[in-house]
C-alpha cells in the first residue's frame, strides 16, 4: 500500500535499527542514560537554547510547556486550528487548568494584531489572566502552511512588552525550515519554549523534545514525571533521535517535491473541488458534492492508495521517507484519472 494517511507511519530504517541496538543505556531517571543526555544536549545545541527535555510523545510535550507556562484558570491564546486544541484531547484543560482563547484565519497563522486583540485586560477580574501564546509551525489542518518568520517575531515583541510566555508546537519545524530557509537558531532566539517531534518525517518510531529555557525545563521535568513520561533504559529510542537528526534531515525537501506533484493530480481529477497546499509535505482537498470523503477513501485503497479522513468531504494526504518517488509518480496516475 502507498501509505498517505500520515507522516506518523514511518517504520525505522535499517540504519537507524542497527544505530539503536548499539546504544549505550543507563537510568534516564537517575540522568545515567548517555543517549538521553546526548540526544536532549544535541537537541539544545541545534537551537542555541538552554536545555531540553526527551518524551514519548508531541502532545507530551506541548503539555508540559503549556502547564509549565501556566497557572490554573489563566488563559492560552492559539490557532482555532492549534494542535494543542483540535488533537491533544482537551488537554489544555484537563492537566494544565487553563482556557484557550482561539483565533480564526485560513491557514492557521495569525498576526501580532489577532494576538492583541485577544489579550485580556490583567484588570478586569471577569476575565482570565493571558499567560501564553502558542504557534504550530507548520499547521496541520493548514496543509503544512509556514509560518512568516517576520511575523514570528512582531509576536515576540508583543510578548515581551505584556509579559506573555511563548510556546512553538514544532512537530514538523524541520519541514517549515527546509521549506523557507529559516534556521534553528531562528526560533530558538524568539521562542521560551520548542517542541519538535522525531516520530513524523524524520522517520524516528517514537518521541519528541522540548527544548527551551533551563527555568522551564527544570519544571518540565517534574511535570514530565506526574504525566507518566519518566522512562528508565530510553537511550534505545532515544538514539533513533539521533540518527534522525544527524542523517533525516536534509531529504525533508523530497517530501516536499513529492507532495507538491499530489496536489497537481488532484487537480486533474474529476471529484475533487479544492486543494490546499502549503509548501511542505501535507496535502488537504475536498470533494464535489455529492461525493463523500469515505467513498472516496474506499475507491483509493481499492487502487492501493491510503489517505486520511478529515471531515464528510475532505480528506488528507502526508508525504514522508517511506514512500517513493516511484510509488509518489504511481499515486499520481491513478488520482489524476479518478
């Protein structure tokens, strides 16, 4: 099967299989696992940041920044689109206590002056104190849209002027650098916290990184600790970090070129009515009515091809390094003729 449902599927390669069972191991708990502490210290170096934190998960991660920036019944201004608020299961709420307060645009990215307008007066006891800014870069439900790095740091400045904490949910921040030319250091200088995930188009089977000041680090390891992300011999995973970081990086623009071929064909075939397309690797269409996403669905995984449903007529197709060119040029043909 050409598997498009996500960039979530990818299975180590050989490489990195055999880079993981040569890893060295210790008590990640006790700080004696060396391809913990090299993986968080790598992580840290690639930012220009302070200190990093490994987890299980993206949505761990995110987590652990949001509750490490907040207080209970303070406010987190995102995306109506934010991972942090469509996809991490209410989480924001549940462990962290807080409110969100959602801003509207297409792609979802959004302007220093969206942000304004949605900060409450710390005066106004009716209202709950804004303590958090959060961006997604790229945006899932966006089509992998990027961020404007201008834009970034307008937001920045608005931050520090009102004394906001400000997160990036940076689960495919590699693709928005291989997409725009923006570097790590970039977002390391503008943001108190980073979240990037390992387990998506680096091609890593498990595990995220939060990276950021050492303040909210130190917190975020406690916090790690009460979510159940505390792990012992993780050097096994960890090191499959490493491989990624060191050899997956560079090979992000093939899933670019090769979701920008997908959203072509599908503007050739017959049923589909838009297409979004945001420069990196996640493609988003809908579908003429009458259609139906999961008819649509079905007649693609009869051809071989799997994709992910996103609402009654929209559906989803990822780009990542365990499809082919070759298997990229046969989806293609068959979307272009449907």
């Amino acid at each position: 099967m050409i598997d498009l449902r996500s960039d979530t599927v990818t299975k180590p390669s050989a490489g990195m299989l055999e880079f993981m069972m040569k890893a060295s191991v210790g008590d990640m708990i006790f700080g004696e696992d060396p391809a913990v502490n090299e993986l968080e210290q790598m992580a840290a170096d690639i930012f220009g940041m302070e200190a990093a934190l490994f987890c299980p998960s993206g949505t761990m991660t995110n987590q652990i920044a949001i509750k490490a920036h907040t207080s209970p019944g303070d406010e987190v201004i995102c995306s109506r689109m934010a991972h942090i608020y469509q996809f991490e299961a209410g989480g924001v709420a549940f462990n962290s206590g807080a409110s969100v307060a959602l801003i509207d645009s297409e792609d979802g990215t959004f302007t220093a002056e969206d942000v304004k307008q949605h900060i409450n007066n710390p005066e106004d006891w009716h209202k709950a104190f804004t303590r958090l800014v959060e961006v997604e870069n790229t945006v899932n439900r966006g089509a992998g849209a990027c961020w404007d790095l201008q834009e970034l740091k307008r937001i920045r400045e608005l931050c520090d002027n009102r004394h906001l904490g400000y997160h990036l949910d940076g689960a495919r921040l590699f693709n928005a650098m291989a997409a725009d030319g923006s570097k790590p250091e970039d977002y390391g200088a503008l943001f108190d916290s980073v979240s990037i995930c390992l387990s998506k188009g680096l091609g890593a089977p498990v595990g995220s990184v939060l990276i950021g000041k050492k303040e909210i680090i130190k917190r975020g390891t406690r916090i790690r600790k009460v979510l159940g992300g505390a792990m012992r011999q993780a050097g096994y995973i960890a090191s499959a970090g490493i491989y990624a970081l060191r050899n997956n990086l560079l090979r992000l623009t093939d899933d670019h070129r090769n979701a920008a071929s997908l959203a072509e064909a599908l503007k050739e075939c017959s049923m589909t009515e838009t297409i979004h397309y945001g420069g990196t690797n996640i493609v988003i269409f809908t579908l003429k009515p009458p259609a139906a996403a999961s008819d649509f669905l079905e007649k693609i995984r009869q051809h071989g091809i799997l994709a992910l449903k996103t609402g009654e007529r929209s559906i989803r197709m990822v780009t990542h390094l365990d499809v082919s060119d070759e298997q990229i040029r046969e989806a293609c043909e068959i979307l272009a003729t449907l």
